[in-house]
C-alpha cells in the first residue's frame, strides 16, 4: 500500500473537495487519480476497490475507504480534528451536518438545469444567511474564542471555511451580516496549512465549468438536471 493516500475521483470538486480540504488542513501529502472518462471509472469498478461502486474513494492504511462521511471521519480522527470526547464529536458532527447540507446544495447548483438556476441560486443565499450562517456566527460570539468548539481547530472549522468560500462564489459580500464570520475567515486563511492550500496551483479545485460538468454526466451517464434529482 502507499505512504500518501491516494484520491480517486474526477478532475473537479464534487464530494472530493471536502476530502482534499480536510487533508490539506491536517497537513498531509497526498496523490489523486483523476478519471476522464467513463471507461476510466468503468476500470476503477472492475477492480473492484469500490464498495459501492461509486467515488469518491481513498485508499490509506491498507483500505479503500468510500463514502464520503466515512472518509471525513477517518481523517478527522486520525488527525486530530474530530474533539476530544464523545461529547465534542457530537457538536462537531451537529455543525459539520449542517455545513455539508449547504455543501451538497452548492455541488450540484453547477449541474442545475438553466432556466433554473436563479431560483436555485437564491434559494443557497436565503438558506446561507437564514439557516446556516447564524448558527456559526452565534457560535463564535457566544464564546469569544477562535473557533468553533473553543481554541482547538476541528473539522468543523475547516468544513466551514470550505462553506463560506464557497457561498462567497456564489454572492460576494454575503458574509456583511455575519461579523465574526468574517474575523473567522480571515483567521483561518492565515492558518500555514490553509493559506498553502488557498495558493494558486495547489491542489485545489474551481467550481465546476459547462465543460467539466458535461464529462461529469458522461463519466457517470448521467441526466441532466442533477439539482433536482439529488434535492
Ligand atoms: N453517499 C455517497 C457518498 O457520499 O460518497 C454517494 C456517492 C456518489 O453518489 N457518488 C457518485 C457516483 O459515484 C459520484 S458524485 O456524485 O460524487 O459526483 N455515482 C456513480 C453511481 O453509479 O452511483
């Protein structure tokens, strides 16, 4: 098996982005097989490493792990991310539950249909600052302290700064209501891990283009309207 894990998805964002996030944040060196086409996730399948047959999977320690959650859970623990009790890993998994709900809404906004998309769009931005947003932002006043559960980082904080970036793609200067969201974002980048991982020509990805998502659905002969499908 490899030292480095080994990210098996396509060449864009999707479920993975998370993943690449979470390892970046944790400071641990990885490599990816991106597949082009369905023949190459087709072979992936033969091999049979998928579980499911389905991705995103990482291989690590001797196993193919699949499932996303599964996979972010692995890292977290293994590195330290994910509490320190019981107790904290249930508040982090509240808050990380909440950010992938808003997560999954933004990964498949790129494979809405058209004539769709401002509807869907506004209706990211209204659950961001409605739903979302003020659940960190009163997290963080209410104890004063640098992150989520007090002065450690976890995964949920990596999570969350995934979220807002992402959000800000979409809107910027949605963050104008949210103070400590802002301070949040702005310490976090500076976090040595964080800020290599925000450079250009690291290894991550941008939101998903009109070519990348046609191979997407080509990839995994899918319809179009995902969006809907997967709301
Ligand atoms: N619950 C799974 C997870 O979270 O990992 C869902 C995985 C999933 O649906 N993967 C898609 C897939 O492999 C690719 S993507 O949605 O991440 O782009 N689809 C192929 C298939 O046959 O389901």
């Amino acid at each position: 098996m490899a030292a480095k894990p080994i990210l098996y998805y396509f060449d864009g964002r999707g479920r993975m982005e998370s993943v690449r996030w979470l390892l970046a944040a944790a400071g641990v060196e990885y490599e990816e097989v991106l597949f082009k086409t369905a023949e190459d996730f087709d072979n992936l399948i033969k091999s049979g490493k998928l579980m499911y047959d389905q991705v995103p999977m990482v291989e690590m320690d001797g196993m193919y792990i699949v499932q996303t959650r599964a996979i972010l859970k692995y890292i977290a623990t293994k590195y330290n991310l994910y509490g320190q009790d019981l107790k904290e890993r249930a508040i982090i998994d509240m808050y990380v539950e909440g950010m992938r709900d808003l997560n999954d809404m933004m990964i498949y906004f790129p494979f809405s249909l058209p004539e769709q998309k401002q509807k869907i769009l506004n209706y990211i931005l209204e659950r961001a600052t409605e739903r979302f947003f003020p659940v960190y932002e009163k997290a963080l006043k209410d104890h004063g302290k640098n992150y989520l559960l007090g002065n450690q980082l976890s995964w949920a904080d990596v999570q969350l700064i995934e979220v807002i970036l992402m959000v800000e793609e979409l809107k910027s200067g949605i963050l104008s209501a949210f103070p400590k969201l802002q301070e949040f974002k702005a310490r976090v980048s500076k976090l040595p891990n964080i800020q290599k991982f925000l450079q250009p020509g690291s290894p991550r990805k941008p939101q998903e283009d009109e070519t990348t998502v046609e191979v997407v659905k080509k990839i995994f002969k899918g319809e179009d309207d995902l969006f809907l499908q997967h709301m």
